[in-house]
C-alpha cells in the first residue's frame, strides 16, 4: 500500500511495491512513489519539490489520473504553468524574422542566368547571427534533410556575409537587395543552362542562426556565456521558374546581293560608255 492509503495496483496501474512516503509537498500524485508504480518511473529518482509538488522531470510523462477538489485544480495550475513555458519560448524564437524580397519569393529566369532574393532580417530583442542559409525543395530542410533543386544551385550570402541583426550597436532590422556581383542578399540561384522552359522548382530558403545575449562585435563577447540558442530555423517561401519567349527567325536579307549587283552594272556600263566612244 501506498503513503496516504494509495495503492500501486487499483490506483496508479502498476504493481504493488514497497510503501512511500511523500514529504509534504502537497499532491500525492506529483510525489516520489516507491515500489513498482510503473507510472511514476524507478524508486529513488531524485526530483525537485516544486510550488504545486514533487513533479516529474519533463522528459517524462505526467500521468493524468481524474482526482476531485483541490488536487483536480493543482494538477490544472501545473499543466497551465508548463504551457506558459512553451508559450514563452515560442515568443522568443518569434522574434526573429526573415523576410524574402520579392515578399512572394518566387523569381524567374532564363536558362543559364543567375537570380536571387534579397531580404529583411528582424531581431530587437536578442543579437541574431545567420549561420547557413539554403534552397530546399517542397518542406524539407527543417525537420528532414534539405532536397536540393533539380534546375540550378543555391548559393548562400546571407551567411557568409556574416549579418547580424540586433539592438544598438547593431541594427534590429536589416535590409539587403539582390547582387548576383557584389554578393548580396540572402543568395543566389544558377539557373542550368539546360533548363527547360516552364521548369519550376518550389520550396523554401531555410537559414538558421544563433542567438546572443551580448553583441558579437563587442569587446567582452564570450560566445560560450552569451549564447543563448544554436542552430535556430528561419523559413521563407521561396520559387525558381525558367523563363523565355520564342525567338522569331529573321528573314534572308537580299539587301546586300542587290548592292553588289547595282555595283557591277554600274561598272559594266562605264565600260560600256568608254568603248563607244573610242568607237
């Protein structure tokens, strides 16, 4: 029988072990259960007292046993408090923005020739620094491999440009065009020269980065201490489609065969004129 009256079979689905003792934390279901109370994991796992009781490391599972009364609310308090967690770090990732220009993200081409996108990096709270950027095919990229395109190469900028987006001294906003030459924007695209016509490839720009606490161009930056995340993703919609039009076939110029004619009748007849009046 279990500390409180529980017991391991009828009220947790697990073997009847040992007794337990919870220590005051206040719910029962959130203390550390010896025995064999397959719900509540190995005896002697060592977990913190929380504010609502001795809960579960988040690695695992908490089971959701109907209790009524107080203990029913407790359980509410520690489920809603763990979402607000996850609500929090999601705001934060949020904060970090990367914008396509052409804001569709769909450029186009002729076969051979090179395009690309520019962009807008937004960060006001954190220092954001863009560590890769690519071109991945449909979705891919982010929770599975990135498909490569099957109509040119990617060429990354963004990255290599080292840009930061950030609070003073940095910039939180930061705007780049497109220049296949000079290397900016977020990257380019190599159209195949062997493209065919009204190919078009779909997917997204997928960049990742790394978030600071500290500016990275500042003196005292420590890249250990101050990071706050690696490896962070940022997605864009993005599109590549070969374009071109029908060249029309020009038509055989006569121009110069009837200038060489007029030529040679033009002489013929001078020769003509001279030996009449030699006659």
């Amino acid at each position: 029988m279990c500390a409180r009256g529980y017991d391991c079979a009828a009220d947790f689905g697990g073997e009847f072990g040992a007794e337990c003792e919870c220590d005051g934390c206040g719910d029962d279901r959130f203390c550390e259960l010896c025995g064999e109370c397959a719900v509540y994991g190995e005896c002697g796992a060592v977990r913190e007292c929380g504010e609502f009781g001795r809960v579960h490391p988040a690695a695992q599972p908490i089971p959701i046993i109907p209790i009524k009364g107080e203990k029913h609310m407790k359980t509410k308090m520690v489920l809603m408090a763990m979402m607000g967690c996850l609500s929090l770090a999601t705001a934060v990732h949020g904060a970090v923005t990367l914008t396509l220009n052409p804001g569709s993200g769909a450029v186009s081409g002729l076969a051979g020739s090179t395009v690309g996108w520019g962009f807008t990096l937004d960060s006001a709270a954190d220092f954001a620094v863009i560590s890769s950027s690519n071109f991945c095919l449909g979705n891919s990229g982010v929770s599975s491999l990135c498909k490569a395109p099957t109509i040119g190469t990617y060429s990354d900028f963004i990255a290599t440009n080292y840009t930061i987006a950030g609070p003073a001294p940095e910039s939180p906003s930061v705007t780049e065009a497109f220049d296949a030459v000079s290397g900016m924007g977020v990257g380019s695209f190599k159209i195949s020269a062997t493209a065919a016509l009204g190919a078009v490839n779909t997917g997204q720009i997928v960049a990742t980065y790394d978030l600071y606490s500290v500016d990275p161009n500042a003196a005292n930056f420590n890249p250990g201490a101050d990071l706050i995340s690696a490896g962070n993703f940022l997605t864009a919609p993005a599109s590549v489609t070969v374009e071109g039009q029908m060249r029309s076939v020009p038509e055989p110029s006569y121009s110069w065969v009837i200038a060489g004619l007029a030529v040679v009748l033009f002489g013929w007849r001078k020769r003509v004129v001279k030996s009449g009046l030699r006659n």
